[in-house]
C-alpha cells in the first residue's frame, strides 16, 4: 500500500498475498525477489525497526511559513500502526547490528564512533524481453543510525553501478557511500560517539572526537 507521503505521484508496491504464491515463490520471496517496493517504502519499513515495530507516516516538513514567517501549517508524527511486536522489532534490529560487523556483508558501511543497523540489497536488473540482465544489478543499503538510540534512517539506492571486477553487491558498492553520508548526517545532527574509535598509533582503541559528530 501507498506510504501516504505528501507527494504527487506515489505508487503502490508489489506484494502478492499468501495464496497467489507458487512453489517457485516460497524459495524467492524471502530472498527479495518476486516483492517490489518504492524507495520511499523501503526506508519506512527499516523506520518502523528503528521504532520498536511502529510504521509512521512519512513527513516531507515540520512547518510551513509564509512570507513574513508565520507559522501557516504545523505537522506532527503520526504512528500508522504497530506492525510488529517490540520484542520482534529488537530481534530484527540485533540482527541488522550483525551485517554492518566484521563478519557481515556491509562492513564497508561502519560509521567511525557509531553502531548502524542496516541490510544489503543486490537486485537483478529486469530484462523487458524476459527473464535479467546477466550481471546488471540494482544495489542498495537501506540502515539506521546510531543503532541503539536511532536518530534517522537512510536508503542509498545504485542503479546499475560498474566495477572493474566482480559483482557490484550492496555492502560494497552502496555501503561505503551510506557510511559518507551518514558521517555528514551526524556532523548536521550534532550526535556523539558511542563506541571507541581505533586509535591511529596502536590497535589499543580509544574513544574520541571525531569528524563523525564535530561540526566544521
């Protein structure tokens, strides 16, 4: 269904219901494919884990001014509806803490000071003539940042990158510019380190003021 975002032109997403699955389905759907959703609700359905299992409705601005600066709108959150369980949310989110790891898929996109949730997405480009596009790929990170306290979520999207070798998976084609943007997001947001920092002179870590939460 439609996020209900104030903008012209949203779409819904594809989600066939239990009973139109094939067999074939059942082996894909949780894997990603024969599922299509907008960008829009990809980063709200990541939003709804960064809030305990509630799925708001997504804001384009907090107030409207007119001219002279006086206040002529005023929006407020608004919880669509839980659609998960807490205690299902915060095992989902434990689990995306994993992939932003060393043995997970997405260490590129680690913030320097801040745990990220996220998840990877490596997506074969449709073929209109039938079947994909062998080795064209949509890749994206979709995470929330910092993860135990989250103050925003963010989706970088690639539409058929190129690599000089191998294939362009999410980790590590879109995770090391979601990792650029988030350090700009918590430079403008004015958030603090909550994990040590490795320390440049030796493996023995510290934590400390990075270019991830000053302002310049």
């Amino acid at each position: 269904q439609k996020t209900g975002v104030t903008l012209s032109g949203e779409i819904p997403g594809l989600v066939n219901p239990p009973y139109r699955w094939s067999k074939l389905d059942i082996t894909r759907i949780p894997m990603g494919q024969s599922v299509a959703v907008t960008p829009m609700q990809l980063v709200s359905a990541m939003s709804a884990v960064a809030n305990d299992g509630r799925l708001m409705k997504p804001m384009i601005v907090s107030d409207i001014t007119d001219s002279s600066g006086r206040t002529v709108a005023h929006f407020t959150p608004e919880v669509v509806r839980q659609v998960v369980s807490v205690d299902t949310t915060r095992k989902i989110a434990s689990a995306l803490k994993d992939v932003v790891s060393k043995a997970g898929t997405a260490q590129k996109a680690e913030v320097p000071g801040f745990r990220v949730a996220g998840k990877t997405g490596t997506a074969q480009k449709v073929n209109p003539n039938g079947g994909y596009y062998s080795g064209r790929y949509v890749t994206s990170f979709c995470g929330f940042m910092p993860a135990d306290d989250p103050q925003f979520a963010l989706l970088v999207l690639l539409d058929d990158p190129k690599v000089k070798d191998g294939i362009a998976y999410g980790g590590t084609v879109a995770g090391p510019v979601f990792s650029k943007i988030a350090q700009q997001a918590a430079r403008y947001l004015d958030l603090q380190p909550t994990e040590e920092i490795p320390s440049p002179a030796g493996p023995n870590a510290k934590k400390v003021a990075s270019s991830a939460s000053s302002r310049h």
